[in-house]
C-alpha cells in the first residue's frame, strides 16, 4: 500500500509508525513524499483500508513522540470494529455525526466519553443499542476526511484504550 504522505512525509523514517484512518501501519520505504506500507490480510480485511481506491483521501497521523505533551485522549490505531455512517445533522455552528456499530462496540461506549473515527479522536455525544453519535465542529470537518463521509460508508472505530482495561479487568 503507497500513499502521499504531503507534509507528514518530512517526519517519516523507516519503521515508523503512522495511523491511517485510524489503522496504525509501519513506513516499509519512502521515495520523496510516497510512503509504503506493508498490509497484511487480516488488517485489510478487518479495516476500511482494504476498501480504498487510488486517489482516496485518508486521514494521516504520526505515532506520539516518548515525552512529547498528550493532547486529547490515548489513540493507539488499533482498530477495535467498523462503524456505518447513518447521516449528518447540523447542529448549531456544527454537525452531529450518526453512525451504527454492533453492540459488542456500544456496550464499550460511554456518553461524553472517547472514541476515534477513521483516526479521528472525538467525544461521544450520545450512545444506544448499535448506535452512537458525534459531534462535530467546523474545524474538524476541515482538517479531516470527516466532511466526505456518507450514509453507508464504513469507518474505522477504536475505543476508548482505559475503558477497553476496566472492562477486561471487571469481567476477569
């Protein structure tokens, strides 16, 4: 899998890890600002990445440098499902983004808590049995692919990562 990473291709090396769409990759080799990825099977297969199409517009984001400062929650590009966009609602000065997800993924969700889209950390503004929302705001429509979703189109879900270990600790 290649892509052009645009201004992200500067801060890439060999080995490095990066989130696309949410599905953390490691850089196998670069040539100018084109990166290459190796996929496997069950990544392609689990992801929306196996889905894209040459010229497809992802959502890029490096790996968090050892001792650099923590802005938002912990997102790890591990993906834990897909989510289906059901539709988009202005909301005020923004959008509220509604999705459908099995209920193994909602029963880990939590209303105002966090979540990541297609890579994307957001807050959950509302969550039920196979259903959820988020809500965004004009600059996060800008800066991401968030703005192209349609209803039916796939989207990468990660869970909250200290959510996911208290609820594996309390059904141990």
């Amino acid at each position: 899998m290649a892509l052009s990473a645009g201004p992200l291709a500067g801060r890439l090396t060999h080995g490095a890890s990066v989130a696309i769409d949410g599905a953390c990759l490691t850089v196998a080799a670069q040539t100018g600002s084109v990166a290459e990825f190796d996929a496997v099977p069950e990544t392609l297969s689990r992801t929306t990445l196996g889905r894209l199409a040459p010229g497809s517009a992802v959502n890029l984001e490096p790996a968090l440098a050892a001792g650099a400062a923590l802005d938002g929650h912990i997102v790890q590009g591990h993906v834990d499902g897909l989510g289906e966009v059901l539709g988009t609602d202005r909301q005020g000065g923004g959008y509220l983004l509604r999705l459908s997800a099995p209920r193994e993924l909602t029963a880990q969700m939590v209303p105002k808590g966090s979540i990541a889209i297609a890579g994307v950390s957001l807050t959950l503004a509302d969550v039920s049995p196979e259903r959820f929302s988020v809500a965004l705001i004009p600059t996060t429509l800008e800066k991401t692919t968030l703005s192209r979703l349609r209803p039916g189109e796939a989207v990468n879900v990660e869970l909250d990562i200290l959510g996911k270990y208290v609820r594996h600790y309390l059904e141990g």
